[in-house]
C-alpha cells in the first residue's frame, strides 16, 4: 500500500489535528482576542455595577451579571457582534459623557443635538434603515456586490444607532427624574425601536452564516414598515416622549419578558420575509439572483425555531408577570390569548415540517401568514380589542 | 371487536393529523374569545346584539368562551391527543435513544442520501482504530460490529434530544391539568354537586345564605375583597356569570390606609394598601404593605393589589335649586359615598332617592384643544425640517401637545325617580378655567354606556355662581318675566321720546322670546324660527332674538345686583362673555333633568382598597411544566441527533449519516465529518459528496 501523506495518529491525549477542529469544543476553540473579548465584557459590567449601583436592585443586578456569559458566547460564536457592542459602547458613553447630567445640553452640543442624543440617534437609525433597504435592492436587481455590502454596512451602522439610541434614552429617562428612568422597552415607540433592532440583528446573523446578502432586500423591507411606522407615531402622536412606568409596569419581569419577546417577533419577521422570497424564486421571479431554495427554506426554518424557542419563554415569563400584577398567570386576555395563537400557529408549522415533513411552498405561505397573525398580537390586538395590557394604545 | 374500536380510536387521538386539527381548532376557538368581550354584564351584550342573536350567543357561551364546555371539551382532546402521543411513541422512542443500529447492511447504508466511499492508506485493523478515535473525538459514541460484510462503526450523538419531546409534550398536559385545576372549573363542579346556589350581588354580608358561602377549605377560587379604610373584611367575593359567592378566608385583613400617589404629569405611581392579616384561631397580627406587583401570600391565599374604589367619603353638599320661582339652596346634604338617601319636596312635587356612587380627590385630564384654548390657533403648525428639528435631541421633549392638569375633587350620583328610572351626574367642586374664564362642570346621562354631557356655569365677577342662578331665575320665573321686560324695553326706549310704539313692539317679542326660551332654551328658538321665517331671513331673526335674551340677561343680572344693593356695571367684552355664557349655560339646564344642581362644599375622603385573593393548587404543576416545556423545546430544536456509519472493508471505508432533521446543517456537517475521516484514514477528499436535493 502506498504511503500518502499520513497525519499523525490522533491519541485522545494528543492535540487535536486540524481536521478535528471543528469539533473542538467551543472554549478550546478560543484565542486570546477571544479572552480578551470577554474580559472587556466583565469589566464593562464591573463598571456598570459601579457606576449604577445605585439606581439597580438585585434582580438588574443579576440580569447584567448573567448577561457577560451570554454576551460571550454570542460574540465568541458570530464575531462581528463584538464590533458592534464596542460601537454601541462607545456612542452611548460618549453620550452620557456629553449630557454631563443635564438634559439641557440634547439641545446646546451639537454632537448630542445631531447624533448621539436617543431622538436623534433613533432618527439616523430609521434613516439608515430606509437608506439600506435601497441598496439592497439595487444590488439584488443590478446584481452589484457593492451595493449589497454598502446595504450590509449600513445596516450594522443602523441597528448600532438604534441600540445607542435606545441606551442613551434609558440614560434620558433618569435625567428625568430619579424616579421616572426605566428601561426604555416600556410602551409601543420604544419597542418599534426594539423590533427594528432585533430584526436588523437576527438578519445580520443570517447573513454572516450563510454567506449571502441577497435576503437582506425584503427582510428589510419589514424594518422599513416598521420604522415607517416609528416615525408616523413619532411625528404626529408625538410617541416618542419618555413617560413614566405607571404601577402595573413596575416590574422586573418587563425588563425579561419585552425583550424575550422580541427576539420572537423579529424571528417571525425574518422567517415570513425569506418566504416571500422563496415564492418569488420559487416561480421563477428573481429566482437567479436569489439564493438557491434550499438555502432560503432553511433560514426558514431556522428562523422560526428560534422565534419559536424564545416566544416560548417570552410568554412563559409574561404569565409568571401576570401571576404577579394581576394574581392569575392566565386569564385569557386578549394579548396574551393571541400570543397563544401565534405560539400554536408555529407548533404547528413545526409539526407540519419536522414530523410530516412537509417542505416548499406551502410552509413558506404559512410563514407569510404567520407574521400577520404575528402583527396583529403585536399592534392590531392594541388597536382594535380592549384588555389589560396598558401596553400603549394607539 | 371492541379493541378494534378502541385500537382505531387509539391510532386517531395519538395521530398527527388529529393534533394539528386540534391545535388549528384551538386557534380559531380562542380568536372568538377576544373579539367578543368577555364576561360583561348581560344587558351590555343585550345592547350590542340585539334580542334575536343575544340568547342565540349565550347558549354559545360566546359571553365566556374559555369557560365554555366546549372549549374544555377541545382542551380535553388536546390533553388526550398529546398523552396518547406521547404513550405511543414511549416505546420507539426509547428504542431509538438506546440503539446504534449496528446491525445496519451494507446496501441500507449505499441508500443513504448522506453517504461516500472513502480509500484509506491504512490496512483495516488501523482504519478502524483511527476512525473510532475520530468519532469519540467528534462527540459520537460508538459500537463496533462485525457484520460480515466489514467492521461496522455505529455511533451516535444527541440522541438526549430526543427527551426533549417528552418534556415538551408533557409540559402541555402538566399545564392543561394545572390550569383546569385553577379555572373556575371546581368552582363549577361544587355548585352542581354540593349544592352551592350562587346569589344576588349588593346585598350585606350578613343576609347572604349559607347556600351562597364556600368555606375556608375550598382549595381553588380566585374572588375580590373590597375593604374600606379603617374596616375589616374575611371574605372574598367570587363572581360567577349569574350571580356571586361569598369565600371565607382563612384570616381577617384589615386595611389601615391606602395610597395613591401620582408623577408630577398626573400619571399613577403608585397604588398601595397598608393592611393587617389577623390570623383567626391564633389571634396574631401582623402588618403587611400591598403593591401592584408586590402580592402578599398568607395560608395559602395569596393577596394582590387590584384596583381601588371609593370607601365611603362623606360629602358636605347644597342642593341649590334649579326650580324657576324658588331660588336658592333646597337643602343642606350629608351624603356618604355607597349609600343612598331620600331627596323629596312635597311643595315643589318632586321626590327622588339620591344614590352618591364616587369621588374622587384628584381629576388628571388633558386640557389641551379644549374649546377657547386660543394659544394652539396662535402658532402655525412646524413643518419640514422645522418638525425633524423638533424631534431631534432627547426623548424627553414633547409635553408641548399635552396639557394635563389636575382640576380637582369630583363626585358622582344617581337620581332616580319614582319609577325607577336614574340619571347620573358628575359634578366637579372647582372651577376649571378656558381660554381665561372659569367655569364650573357638572355631567349628566342617561345611561351607564354614554358619555357625560356637561353643563358649564359661568363665574360672576366675585368668583361664584350666584349670579348665574339669580339671572337663570329671573328669565325663567313667569311671575318675575313682566317687570323683566318691562325694565327691559323701557331701558332700550326710555319714554317720552316718542317711541311708545317700538316700546310696546319691543314687549311683545321679549315677551314672547322669553316665553319660548323658558320651553328648552335654544331648540325651543331655533324651532320657532324654523316654523315661522323664511330660510332667507331666519339669519337676522336669529341676531334679533339673541340680542334681545342678552339684553334681558343683562337686565335680570343688573336687577339681581340693585337687590343685593350693588352698583350697576358698565357693559365690555368681558361682561358681554359672561352673559353669552350664561345664556348658554341657562339653556343647557333646560335639559339639565334635576331640580337641583348639588354643589360640593367639603368633603372628607376614604378610599377603599380591592385585593384580589386567590388560592391555586394548580400552580406549581404550570410552573413545572412550563420548565419542562422550554427545556424539551430548546432540546428538540437545538440537540441535534446524528448517526454516523463507517463501514471497514479492506479496500474501502464506506461513510454515511443519518439525522431526524433535514436541514442544511446536516450536509455541512456530513462534509466536515467525511474531511475528518479522510484526513484520519490517509483518505484522498473525495471531489464532491453527494447532497440532498432541494
Ligand atoms: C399544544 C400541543 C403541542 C405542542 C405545543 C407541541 C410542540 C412541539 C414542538 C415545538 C415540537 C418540536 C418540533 C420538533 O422538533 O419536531 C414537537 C415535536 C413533535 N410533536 Fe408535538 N406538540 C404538541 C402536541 C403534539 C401532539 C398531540 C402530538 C401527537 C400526535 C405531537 C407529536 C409530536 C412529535 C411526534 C414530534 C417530533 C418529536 C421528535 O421527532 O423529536 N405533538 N411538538
């Protein structure tokens, strides 16, 4: 038998040779600039433990102590992540140092006026949003790699002005009153704000781990909606006007339950809009230019799984807060009955492709209607049901 | 014959088919429930729907679906349909986990969508060594047999996954069973089996039957307590569609203050009750502060903050007449919230029963583009870059739009009427001021489902209402109208100058606007000039009508000033308002429907507190299934089970793989796998490995 290039027999004790790699596990897998990642984090919550000490209880404690390991591995695992938390980092320190506790100063530093103050800084984020979307589909119909990674580009600068935004009006809550700050996830405009950043990131990820920009042209299309919707609130309801937590938001189960549930939401969004994507490819239109079927039924599908996953316990973690505000964990209140019908309606389009396995077409159609079953849990049942939720009218 | 049905009942209840039929039933099921308000009192729906679909609706249970029986019947199937699932697939299932299918041929595994041949430089024994080293490395545990057609590697990974199903799906029958054991279905079964009768709302404790009480044993209910300041309570009132019942609970609760406290915007900040739990056999005490959020659990029961009611503020009131020909105040009234009391007079032959039912120390409202509020019409609108200028910097501009003001105690009450017919009103106890005149509110309608519709009074120039009521009398009161007009036309054409004529012209048509206004005001006018002017002149007759009720006003008010030995004043702008005002004012109260409007003077408040007490045993079976759920579903979706085969013949190295998941990460790793063992067996890569289609 003839001798080829022999590796080295892999003894268990040995190192790993490089085909094994991939199946290192993930803290063996780390580099320096890993740890360092990871240190940085630690000491970022140091400092805010520090610095908030404060204005936090136990539980805000334990939530940004669990956070570094979470961070962490999201990071560690999808590494343009890390950039944008050091961006976002950066503005929002930077504006909190430029407000010098005075929120006077939004209308007198021109850094806070146009850039860094939360209203502005959620404006260049809707701005970049609408601006992205454009380049997207322009790189999708002229086929320009260019302006697809000008699209990327931008929509990293967007979610990171979002994110700032959203921090630094966290921050503008407290200059407010010691008494008024809060987490700002606590009424409709806020958590637009939220959903525009979620569904931004979950679709940022996507595109990293799948190596392809050609979704990006109708998932951002649901941002746009989304931030269309943002500014009309804004600019004729005047929405954006931080008010204080009436008693039954009072909560540390808020500052779980919203944000769980918009990385539901944002899934479900990002699902629905690669099925639109998939029905399109699928009779042909754009079909060259799109990523190949099979690549877009399983973002899917990836999608909804996670949206599923953490829409669970979103509304798990809503039911422990109702058990608390309201004294029963259900009582089948509008809002949380149509959470109900958008959990059952993905049990079901799971069940229909991982036991039945169903593929094509009509899962992408299900996922179409999804999310509009999704929205109207989202701001129809806010719209045209009464309930408990005081969570903004329109 | 018999387990024939029961096999092919079996196969439908544990069938997919069957589930997914479930759930989208369940869906749509559960829409209903939210579109149709849910436990409203019966003659809102009878409203709504009208007498032909209103019975047709109950019988649907349409008025509380979730507690319909067949909603609990769907509920039912769906706990039935998972448990049998989940008995069914126990067994396969369990197989599957324990199994490395060593026993696989050769040509199943060529079949396998996921499958290459690979060369290895090495003789079999050490193939096979290798290969067994690169799968432990990679996470599998592996078997090896010896299959006859080569040495067999079997392994596995993330086959734990696939306890994720039963946790997921035992979850939903952990919940189902606790949340049945928390709804009012136990409640339901006692009524129907231990003859428990619910009874009427509103009635003193103490006349309610023992039929209508549950004991402190009742292991599951969920009821409000209502308890005013300085009073106890050791009931809970449970309300059921036809009527209540009364929950004893284990202990006393005895509320020492409640508090409300508001942001500087007027928004709520806090609700709270301070109260004492006395524990009924021991005798002890002890002090404990309710909050939205922060409930309180005592012997089982677990107390929350719910909402809060007024607890019996006693009201000092003048009932001040509205009777033309009998000004000034009817009575003095001490009025406690919660109670009624009888408001009659023989001579002016009416007689009601006056029911006080809230008040409220604080009223927060948004004044803004109320009518009068000049300062919006002032500046145009900001447009453009104008308006994005505006909504830059921080999030905390933007009060401009919002006015909220807090504008005082209010109260409101019923009258009702011999024939049992009742009209609320809402009276506010400070003037509340517009576009800078002051005016005192007061609200009225006919029906718990409307709107109020409010009446504004004018403030006279000392800041109270006398002139209003005296002005009001004046132009109503027929024996006070001759002299009214009289002093009216004679002061508009003073005699002696030759215009006796326009003089007595001028009698006649005062006379006779007066008359009409004293009907119902402005309709009573308006319909006049409808009857008798032609379209074209009706404009100037309307002028001349109004001009001459402002004169007269203006009169009746200079004569209410002469009585009260008071200097006339001199007609401007502001004077003219007030009189249009009062005029305005005047005709509203034609409708007002009460002899009387009651003026709040004092007041001394007292809120009451409601708790909601609950006790549910089926809660830590939900809490435990809702951990189970999140876990299984986290297991089923993100565990990934993956068979791996190398199959070791002299000359070839035969790998495929398998998973219980089609998804583009199966290919992916199958390539990366393939790489590994070829790297491992001194393998050429083979070019391109075969792939699932699309
Ligand atoms: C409210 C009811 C139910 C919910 C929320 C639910 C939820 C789920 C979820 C989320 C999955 C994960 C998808 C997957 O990984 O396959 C799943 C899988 C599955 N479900 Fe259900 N399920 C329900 C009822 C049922 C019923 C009644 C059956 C019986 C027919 C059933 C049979 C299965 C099976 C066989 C699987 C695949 C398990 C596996 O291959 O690992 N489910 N279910």
């Amino acid at each position: 038998m003839m001798e080829i290039a022999r590796p080295s027999p892999a003894t268990p004790a040995g190192p790993a040779p490089a085909a094994l790699r991939p199946h290192t596990p993930l803290l063996r897998r780390l580099g320096a600039f890993d740890w360092l990642y990871a240190l940085a984090l630690m000491l970022g919550a140091a400092f805010a433990l520090v610095r908030y000490h404060a204005v936090m209880d136990v539980y805000d404690d334990l939530i940004l102590v669990l956070q570094v390991p979470v961070l962490a591995v999201i990071g560690w695992q999808w590494k343009p992540f890390r950039a944008f938390l050091a961006a976002v980092a950066l503005l929002a320190l930077a504006s909190i140092a430029l407000y010098q506790g005075d929120l006077a100063r939004a209308e007198q530093t021109f850094l806070l006026k146009y850039l860094i103050s939360s209203q502005t800084a959620i404006m260049w984020m809707s701005a970049l949003i609408f601006i992205a979307t454009g380049a997207y589909w322009l790189g999708l119909l002229a086929r320009s790699d260019f302006a697809e990674r000008t699209g990327s580009a931008l929509t990293w600068i967007a979610a990171v002005m979002g994110a700032t935004g959203l921090f630094v009006r966290w921050y503008e809550s407290y200059l407010l009153g010691p008494e008024i700050g809060h987490i700002p996830i606590s009424n409709l405009y806020e958590v637009f704000v939220l959903f525009a950043l979620m569904t931004a990131l979950l679709y940022l990820y996507y595109e990293g781990r799948y190596a392809t920009r050609r979704m990006g042209a109708f998932v951002m299309i649901v941002i746009s909606a989304a931030v269309a919707f943002l500014l009309w609130y804004t600019f004729t309801r005047e929405a954006h006007e931080i008010q204080p937590l009436i008693p039954a938001l009072q909560s540390y189960w808020m500052k779980v339950h919203v944000p769980t549930n918009f990385i539901g939401y944002g899934a479900f969004a990002v699902s629905a809009m690669v099925g639109t994507a998939y029905l399109l490819a699928e009779r042909g239109i754009l079909a060259s230019r799109l990523p190949p079927l099979r690549v877009l039924e399983d973002v899917m599908y990836k999608a909804i799984a996670i949206g599923f996953a953490f829409f669970t316990i979103a509304t798990i973690l809503g039911a422990l807060w109702a058990a608390e505000a309201w004294g029963t964990y259900w009582q089948w209140d509008p809002k949380e009955t149509w959470a109900l019908i958008v959990w059952l309606n993905y049990a079901t389009w799971l069940h229909m492709r991982l036991t039945k396995g169903l593929r094509g077409a009509v899962l992408a159609w299900w996922a179409v209607a999804g999310l509009l079953v999704t929205t109207f849990a989202f701001i129809g049942v806010n719209m045209f049901l009464t309930g408990l939720h005081s969570y903004g009218a329109l | 014959m018999h387990s024939g049905i029961a096999r092919a009942l079996f196969e439908l209840f544990s069938s997919m088919r069957f589930a997914i039929s479930l759930l989208t039933i369940l869906s749509i099921a559960s829409v209903v429930g939210t579109v149709v308000r849910q436990n409203e009192p019966f003659n809102a729906y009878l409203n709504q729907f009208g007498p032909f679909w209103f019975p047709v609706f109950e019988k649907l249970g349409l008025y509380s679906v979730y507690n319909a029986g067949w909603f609990l019947v769907i509920l039912a199937f769906l706990v039935l349909s998972t448990t049998l699932c989940i008995v069914r697939q126990t067994a396969p299932m369990l197989r599957e986990m324990r199994s490395f299918r060593e026993r696989a041929r050769e040509a199943s595994l060529r079949s396998f969508a996921h499958r290459v041949s690979l060369v290895p430089a090495l003789p079999p024994a050490d193939a096979v060594e290798r290969a067994q080293a690169y799968l432990a490395h990679a996470g599998f545990t592996s078997r090896v047999a010896d299959n006859g057609e080569g040495t067999l590697l079997a392994a596995r990974q993330g086959s734990a996954g696939r306890i994720g199903y039963f946790f997921a799906h035992g979850a939903i029958v952990l919940i189902c069973i606790g949340g049945l054991l928390d709804g009012n279905l136990p409640l339901r079964l006692q009524v129907w089996l231990g003859d428990k009768h619910t009874t009427a709302a509103d009635q003193v404790i103490a006349n309610i039957p023992p039929s209508a009480r549950l004991g402190t044993g009742n292991p599951s209910f969920r009821g409000d307590v209502f308890i005013p300041e300085g009073r106890s309570t050791s009931f809970a009132v449970l309300g059921l569609a036809d009527g209540i019942l009364l929950q004893e609970l284990p202990f006393n609760v005895t509320l020492d203050k409640f508090h409300i406290e508001h942001y500087q915007n007027g928004m709520p900040k806090r609700f709270a009750s301070d109260i004492r739990i006395t524990d009924r056999s021991s005798g002890q005490t002890t002090r404990h502060t309710i909050e939205v959020n922060h409930p309180l659990t005592v012997d089982g029961v677990t107390l929350y903050q719910s909402s809060f009611e007024d607890g019996g503020s006693k009201l000092a009131i003048k009932a001040r007449s509205l009777l033309p020909g009998r000004p000034g105040v009817l009575r003095e009234i001490e009025g406690v919230v919660g109670e009624s009391l009888a408001f009659a007079d023989g001579a002016a032959g009416f007689s009601y029963t006056l029911e006080f039912t809230d008040f409220r120390a604080f009223n927060v409202e948004d004044m803004r583009g109320n009518e009068g509020g000049q300062g919006d019409e002032g500046e145009a609108a900001p447009r453009g870059m104008d308006k994005l200028q505006r909504h830059l910097g921080s999030g905390a501009k933007g009060a401009e739009v919002r006015d909220l003001r807090n504008i005082g105690p209010s109260f409101t009450f019923k009258l009702r009427d011999p024939a049992g017919q009742a009209r609320e009103f809402h009276n506010y106890m400070l003037p509340i001021e517009q576009g800078g005149r002051w005016f005192l509110y007061t609200g009225l309608r006919d029906a718990q489902a409307d709107a109020f519709r409010y009446m504004r009074i004018p403030l006279d120039e000392r800041g109270g209402v006398d002139a209003w009521f005296a002005i009001r009398d004046r132009l109503l009161d027929p024996a006070q109208r001759d002299a009214l007009v009289a002093r009216f036309a004679a002061r508009s054409f003073p005699a002696g100058r030759g215009q006796d004529a326009m003089r007595e012209a001028l009698v006649q048509s005062a006379r006779q606007t007066l008359g009409l206004f004293a009907e119902k005001g402005y309709e009573t006018l308006g319909g006049f000039i409808e009857k008798s002017v032609p379209e074209a002149e009706r404009g100037p007759a309307a002028d001349v009508l109004v001009r001459i009720l402002q004169g007269l006003a203006w009169e009746a008010w200079m004569l209410h000033r002469e009585a009260g030995g008071e200097p006339p004043l001199q007609l401007d702008p502001a004077r003219a308002t007030f009189v249009n005002d009062t005029i305005a004012a005047i005709s509203d109260s034609q409708f007002y429907g009460a002899p009387a409007w009651l003026q709040l003077d004092g007041f001394e408040e007292r809120h009451a507190t409601v708790l909601q007490a609950t006790r549910s045993p089926g809660m830590p079976l939900v809490y435990l299934g809702a951990l189970l759920l999140v876990l299984g579903v986290f297991a089923m979706l993100y565990i990934r089970e993956r068979r791996l085969f190398v199959l070791v013949k002299p000359n070839e190295a035969l790998v495929a793989m398998s998973s219980n998941r089609r998804a583009l990460d199966v290919d992916e790793a199958f390539r990366q796998h393939v790489e590994g063992l070829a790297a491992m067996l001194g393998a050429p890569v083979p070019a391109s490995e075969p792939r699932e289609g699309a």
